[in-house]
C-alpha cells in the first residue's frame, strides 16, 4: 500500500474541530451549576439570636433576604470581621453569614427598628429562587452527565462521533472492512509477478481472477467458479501475500478484514457485522472478500456444552455459514480466506459450497527458494561472491518471510563492517544469526568444557560423514552462539519421502556427541540435551505414527481431534512403545560409538583441529578422511534436471523467463561489482591490463576465528 498516497490525501483533508474540549467544558459548567445553585458565597450559619447581637452591636452592613426559603444572608463590615471571625478576611468583599429567620413580618419590622436606632443603617435586598430552573437542572443533569460518559466510552473503543463513525454507539454491528476499489490509489499494487514460487497456488487463485474478468469463458461451457478458497499454510509461506496480488489484479471491488474484528464485547455485534458485510458486497458485486486468520470465528463448535463453548464466537461462525451459503444467494461474491490452523476449522465451514478449494501454501522446496532469494536480491547491492543456488541449499525449510529476513540481516552485517556490497560471508553470518542466534565469544570457557565441546561436535561430524543417509556437513564451531556451546550445520537433502534407513542414519548422527563424550572423556554432560530431545521425539514419530517398529508395524496411533484426550490405544501398547523406542535409541547409540571408534585417531584430529581454530568447514574433514564415500542425492536430482532440460530443449514458460529476468538482473549487478573493484584497483595503482578475477578476494573469503 503507497504510504506516500495516504499522506497527501491527509494533506488535502481539511483540519476536524475537536469537540473533546466543548464536551469537558460542558460537564465542568453543569458541575458548576449543580455545586452553586444556592449561595455557597457565605462563611458559615448562625442562629437567629446571634444574627440579632451582631444587629444590636453595629457589625452589619446590609441583609440579602430569600422569602421563598426564609433564609437570609448578612455582609459584616469590614470594620467588625475580627470582632465576629478572630481575624481579618483578605478578600476585598465583605464575609458574609447565613441565617435562618421564622416570619418575615418580624424580621421586617425589627430591621426597621434597629435603622431608627442606628444599629443598622445598611442596605435590605430581597431575592427569589428559579423553581422551574432547579428543577430541570437537578432532573435532567445526571441523564446528561450519564450520557456523555457512555459517549466517551465509545469514542475510545471506535474513535468515532456520538451519531455517526465507525466507532460510535449506532455502529457498533457495522463492518469494518477496508474497501479497495479498481482506481483506488491506496490499493495493493503487487501483482503475481511479485511471488515467486508457490506455482500451484498462484494458478488456484489466477483462476479466480480470470473468472471474474471473463466470466462467460466458464459460463458458457457451463461450468461454475468456486464460491470460496481457503488459503493453508505454515506462518510466512506467503497466503496474506497471495491475497494483495488478487487484489492487485482482480479489477473488482476487494474486501479485506481479519477475523479478530468480527469480534467484539458486546454480545451479537459479530454476526452483525458478517451480515454489514456480506450486505456491502452485494451492493459492489461481483468482488472478493478477503477474511486473513479466519480461525479466529471459524474454530469448531462445541458438541457439549463442559466443553466451554463460546456463543457469541458460534453465532458469528453461524452467520458466517449462513452468508456465504444458505436459504438465499450471494452470486458474484467470492470468499477468500487465510489459515495456518486449518485443522480447528469448523466442518461445516470447510464442506463444498462454502469453500470449495483448499489451495495449500506450504513451505517452498530448492528450486522455489531460490526464485525467492531472486526476488529479494533485487534491491541489494550483491558481490560476486554470492551464490543463489548455494544459498537455496542451505536454508531448508525457511519459509518467504524467513528468507526475506535473511536477505535483510546480511544487508545489516555488511553495513556493520563498513562493506560496500553485500558479499557471500554476510549472507553466510546472516543465516548462523537467524538459526543458531548471536554469537558469545565473550562466555568463559575451562579448557576441559572446551575440550568436551569439540569431542562432542566432531562426534556429529564424524559418523555423518561416514553414514550414506545423513547430511553432509557444512560447518563445525564450537563457539557459543544462542543457547547452544557449540554447533554444526549440514547441507539437508531434499527429500519428499523418507525411509526408516534415512531416518537412522540422522538419529545415529545426532547421537555421536554424546557418544564421543562417554568414549574420549569417559563422563556424559548436559551438552547433549537437545540431541536427546530430537532423537526421542524421532523415534517415537518412527514407531507410533510410521509404523516402523519390529513389534508394531504398520500401525499409526496420531489422532488429529481437537477435543480427544485420551490416548487411542491401551496402557500395554503404551508400555510397547516405550520399549520398542528404548531398543531402537539404544542400538543407534552402540553403532556410533562402532563408527567412532573405527575413526578414532582422525576424530582426535578433527577434535584438535577445532581447538585450535574453533571454526572449521568441510574441506577440513576432507583433509582428515578423505573424500567422503557418499554422493549428495540432492546434488544428483539437479545434474539430472539440468541434463533433461537440455536434452528436451523446451520453450521457456512466463514463470521462467520471469526466473530468468531475476538471474540476468543478478548477474548484471555482479558484473557492476566486478569492474567497479577493477576501477578502484586501478586507482590504487594496480596494474589495468590485468582484470578482474572472477574468485572472491581474500577479503570475502569466510573469516576463520
């Protein structure tokens, strides 16, 4: 969305007169009023004998009468305050006292007695109350103040005004989805162009697209587009992203909201709002509604009510259901939603005529990774040095948004170093960040705990290196980073399926640490906690959900219902498991310590080695081993795919010469950085006639500690 747009528009609007003050100076006047409807300009209240002493002596200097409540109010002269207070008052006007007289022809006729005397020569005024004022004033005064609070109460849930706005008290069941037109300039302008991967889900919703620009191509053959599309998919793979590009390119009226805002504390306002909704769309069909965490009213209702069931998140569910497919028609509105907790999703939400498709957003394989790592690469100033395909390699399963923050982090690291480009060693440091966390060079270490760290992690490097199914190692350090004392990263197969062989190879591999521990030092540390924790959580997916073990196979206990709490199988199948995982982590445990031990003067090698430079790569195991018997399966399936594809020599499709846009763009800014190196080598005083080599410099090479 432009940010650009919006501020101007705000810009060219014209400044709103804010009432908050007018409010808080009316409650201050009415409070006013209410504390000052009788004269509270009196000091305090005397009886009458005492009114008539100060009469006798002379202290009074005029008499304010009121006939409606015989109450009279007397000015003491300033002569006689501290003859009457103690003291003498600061104020310029005379105090001033309360009285309570019985007649008013007494009180007449003794005043006109004292003034022939000369006690009182002052001034008698005679006053009325307002009834009528008082009255209305003391009815109608509470209602307003009442009002006025519960006006504020709702300015502050919505922000909007007491008769109309989106957050005021008569629009509280209104919709608050945010309308993107065909020529609104606040519209998303990402288009399908801006995702890369996801080639399947993208052509789902290019359907709908080109449904409603070409709705007679589908008609006329008879054929009906879906009524809805729900979008499923891990956290970052892209739905919320998939759903701006339909906007982008739909040319029709776009809904969007979040299923949180159909929620609200008042009861029954949720369904009123779906309704709002739906009512709106009709009015701009055909369009899309767009609903991004619809599980927030979308989860499944309670069968019993001990289960705690919510009425007013079910009767917006229900109202939901019935929109988009009940008694009477929506035709022209498109549903499209978003989740990544599909499988809490009410059934009755997800059957045929409400959401016909589930269009899965899962989390891109090698090849889609690196069309990502394409697009992200745009706006970065890259080195030569860096490597896509390499980089797709070595970050298996990050989603879109987990690569995008790769890209970013190493922009940060190269711009931390005071780098001109972003080369292969900020990309390489971005990746360690994001996985194993900051590095702690700065925690204190005992020789024999370092020790103990690097027999452990050439443990993992070692049998991996000697097993055919397990990963082959990228790098070993043993210096803090995160929570972890030491830490390994491997280059993982891209495997869609895997076999029971696969899978104990990887729980051999993790083992060896804890096993080179108990051989070379003859004691076992807490190092090795989350290897056990991936091993036994393994293990057990092996035997209870796969179906792999020796005395239970073919057998799958998983149980996807939300409500289910008791375990589908008995105590002794239980016992069972138990046992059979106990077997299975106990016999790869005994075949590391085998491998280790085959290896054991290049493990000490190995150990050393990553005492001395507490960071080494696998050239350095290659050095100590020998070239690792064992081919990349990975690397195997791209030599093929690249062969196929040259022998087919097909024609490039839009997605590939959109790929390859992304690769030229590539290349030419590492060209751009080559022949700007040679110019400032040639500045420097460098031979010109010598050029560029392609080969990073001893500068971009990963710095060892």
């Amino acid at each position: 969305m432009s940010t650009n747009n919006n501020n101007s528009n705000n810009k060219l609007q014209k400044p709103r007169f804010n009432f908050t003050w007018l409010y808080i100076l009316l409650i201050a006047g009415l409070a006013f009023m209410i504390f000052t409807r009788h004269d509270t300009s009196a000091s305090r209240s005397v009886d009458y004998t005492t009114f008539k002493e100060f009469v006798n002596k002379g202290y009074v200097a005029d008499v304010t009468v009121n006939k409606d409540n015989n109450t009279l109010t007397l000015a003491i002269d300033s002569k006689h305050e501290k003859q009457v207070f103690g003291a003498v008052s600061k104020n310029k006007k005379p105090a001033r006292i309360k009285v309570e007289f019985g007649s008013i022809d007494n009180l007449e006729s003794y005043l006109d007695a004292q003034n022939k005397e000369g006690n009182f020569k002052g001034k008698v005024t005679y006053e009325r109350d307002n009834d009528f004022f008082t009255n209305l004033l003391w009815n109608f005064a509470p209602l307003v103040i009442i009002i006025l609070i519960w006006f504020f109460i709702m300015r502050g849930m919505g922000g909007g005004g007491f008769m109309g706005g989106a957050g005021n008290i008569f629009s509280v069941g209104k919709s608050k989805a945010q309308l993107f037109e065909k020529d609104d300039k606040n519209s998303p302008q990402i288009t399908f162009k801006d995702v890369a991967g996801q080639a399947g889900a993208k052509q789902e919703v290019q359907e709908i697209v080109d449904f409603l620009k070409k709705p007679e191509k589908y008609t006329n053959l008879g054929g009906k587009i879906p009524k809805g599309a729900l979008l499923v998919g891990p956290p970052g793979t892209g739905k919320t992203l998939l759903a701006k590009a339909v906007a982008g390119e739909a040319g029709v009226p776009f809904f969007s909201m979040s299923g949180s805002e159909f929620v609200e504390m008042f009861v029954g306002v949720g369904a009123s709002r779906v309704r709002d909704l739906f009512q709106q769309a009709k009015a701009k069909a055909p369009c899309i509604i767009f609903i991004d965490e619809i599980d927030a009213i979308g989860r499944a209702r309670s069968k019993t009510a001990a289960m705690g069931g919510n009425d007013e998140r079910e009767s917006t569910l229900n109202q939901l259901l019935t929109e988009m497919d009940g008694f009477g028609t929506n035709s022209g509105i498109i549903i499209l939603a978003a989740t990544n907790r599909a499988d809490i999703l009410d059934g009755a939400l997800l059957r045929a005529g409400r959401f016909d498709r589930q269009i899965h957003v899962d989390l891109p394989d090698l090849n889609e990774r690196k069309e990502i790592f394409m697009v992200h690469l745009k706006p970065l100033k890259i080195d030569e040095t860096v490597e896509v395909a390499q980089l797709a390699r070595q970050t298996p399963g990050f989603s879109g948004a987990d690569i995008a923050n790769v890209c970013n982090e190493a922009a940060l690291i190269a711009a931390r170093n005071n780098k001109e480009w972003v080369d292969k060693q900020c990309f390489l440091d971005a990746v360690d960040r994001i996985i194993g966390g900051l590095e702690k060079k700065t925690k204190l270490l005992t020789a024999h705990e370092k020790r103990t760290i690097a027999l452990h992690e050439a443990g993992h490097a070692t049998i991996s290196w000697f097993l055919e199914y397990a990963n082959p190692l990228v790098k070993v350090t043993i210096v803090p980073r995160g929570q972890a004392l030491g830490a390994a990263w491997y280059m993982p197969e891209e495997r869609q399926i895997s076999t029971k062989e696969e899978i104990l190879d990887d729980i051999c591999a993790t083992l060896g640490g804890r096993a080179a521990e108990e051989l070379f030092t003859g004691r076992i540390s807490t190092g090795a906690m989350n290897d056990l924790e991936k091993v036994t959580k393994r293990a057990y997916g092996m035997i209870a959900y796969a179906g792999m073990g020796d005395k239970l196979p073919n057998l799958c206990y998983y149980d996807n219902q939300e409500y289910q709490f008791s375990k589908p199988y008995s105590d002794k199948t239980a016992e069972a498991i138990d046992e059979e995982v106990r077997t299975l982590i106990a016999g790869e445990y005994e075949r590391a310590k085998k491998v280790l031990l085959e290896h054991k003067d290049g493990h000490a090698q190995l150990a050393q080695r990553l005492i001395e430079k507490e960071v080494i790569f696998a050239e350095d195991l290659e050095d100590i081993f020998g070239k690792r018997p064992w081919t990349s399966r990975t690397d195997e399936i791209l030599a093929s795919n690249a062969e196929d594809e040259q022998k087919e020599g097909e024609q490039p499709s839009s997605g590939t010469d959109h790929k390859k846009e992304n690769e030229e763009i590539i290349r030419q800014k590492i060209v751009q950085a080559v022949l700007e190196k040679a110019e400032k080598a040639k500045e420097n005083g460098q031979d010109s006639d010598n050029p560029p080599s392609d080969k990073p410099t001893e500068t971009d090479k990963p710095k060892e500690t």
